[in-house]
C-alpha cells in the first residue's frame, strides 16, 4: 500500500489551518505533517488539536527553509507520494486526490495546481493584477527557456513523489520563496513527467502572499535563475 504523506510549511495560520485540514477528502493521506515557522499565533496548539505530526522551528528559517524540514521528514516517514498544501486556505484542498492519484498510478512525478484557468476567473479570486500580470510574464519567459509547456510555475499547491523529491538536492536550494522555481527547474532538469490540475483562486486577508516589494525581488531572482539555468543546461539544479 502507498503512503501519501501532506506537508503544511505554516507561518501564522491559525485563523485558516482547521478548514484548510477539514477540506482534504477523507483516506486520501495517510499523515499530515505541519512545520511551524516560528509563528506569533496559535498555529501550533490549533494543528495538535487536530492530530497533526507538528514540528517547531525555534527560529524563522524563510519559506523554503520551511520545506526543506517538510520534505526531509516526509521522505523520512516512508512516503511514495508527499503533496504541499499551504494552510492558508489559499488552495482549496479538497482536490487532493486530483493531485495525487495521477502520481499513485505513475502517470507523472510532479504534480501542479494551476490557479490560471482564464484572467476573469483570476482576477474575481482576489489576485492582484500586477501579481496575475507578473505571473504570466515569468510564465511565458520559463515556458521559452525550459522548453515548457506549462500553464503556471508559481502555484504552492504541489505533489511530488519521493523518488523525484529524492533524485533532486532540495537542501541546495534558496530559503526564501524562489525555492518552489528551483525545485520545479531541478525536475524539468530531471526530465520530470509534469502534470496539471485547475484550482480555483483565493485571495482574501488571512492567505498569505508576499507585497509588491517582494514580489520584484522574487521575480528578478527567478530571472537570474533561468540564466544560470541556461548557461549550465540544468546542471546546477540537479
């Protein structure tokens, strides 16, 4: 029998983790695992009322630092199948099994949840135009130097399965929020088979979402990447 393990890097979301776990289909995962970055709020006795495997980092580590623990302590209990839902309620997590199943039946290695499903959609969902607008340029751009085909490379909806999570150098890569590009160039490197799901968009008060600041930083670095990327075909990704 397989074993899907869910992974929660949470900061903060103790206002949203409950429904977040309540919407994950019953016998889809066998385990959920949520590491805690430091937060300020209640996150941690929230997730332990609900029988969560929690992890506390004593200090903040970033982001991606977040699922290097999640990862690492996933592969660590044994999973085939490790699927990322944040508990921000921002993916609607009642399409886990869309996510997995593919993986299970070994159909791909890395599943995304694409929030681009049509501008009007997007957009009536809460996402910032110069978020929406941002992603689809570094879309375009990822698409034309990777030799891509995919419809978003910035969803933080994923599931992977070990072997791929296994085959990849995750602990190399950023702490910050550039990680989820790296580890989706690693697995294009890898030659990855990559599939898709829709998910609707959310975008309210208590999701997370970096500001417009941010979002340039992150935007450039993904530009520096995709040219290192270029220049090494992949290699220093895997």
């Amino acid at each position: 029998m397989k074993k899907v393990i869910a992974i929660m890097p949470a900061y903060n979301a103790a206002k949203t983790l409950k429904k977040t776990v309540l919407d994950i289909p019953k016998g889809v995962v066998d385990e959920i695992i949520l590491v805690d970055d430091n937060s300020s709020d209640s996150t941690i006795e929230v997730a332990r009322e609900l029988g969560l495997t929690v992890i506390e980092h004593p200090m903040n580590r970033g982001y991606g630092g977040n699922q290097k623990t999640c990862y690492t302590l996933a592969l660590s209990n044994k999973a085939d199948v490790v699927v990322m839902i944040h508990p921000d309620y921002q993916y609607d997590s009642r399409l886990t099994k869309a996510m997995v199943q593919p993986i299970l039946d070994g159909h791909f290695d890395l599943m995304l949840g694409s929030r681009i499903r049509g501008r009007a959609e997007v957009l009536a969902g809460g996402m910032p135009m110069y978020k929406y607008l941002g992603n689809r340029f570094l879309t375009l751009i990822e698409n034309l130097v990777l030799g891509q085909n995919l419809s978003e490379y910035h969803t933080g909806f994923r599931a992977y399965s070990s072997s791929l999570l296994k085959s990849l150098p995750f602990h190399r890569y950023s702490d910050d929020f550039v990680f989820d590009s790296q580890i989706l160039f690693g697995a294009i490197a890898k030659n990855a088979r990559i599939g898709e799901v829709a998910v609707p968009v959310r975008y309210f008060s208590e999701a997370s979402s970096i500001n417009f600041l941010r979002s340039c930083v992150y935007g450039l670095s993904i530009l520096k990447d995709l040219g290192i990327y270029a220049v090494t075909a992949g290699k220093a990704f895997v």
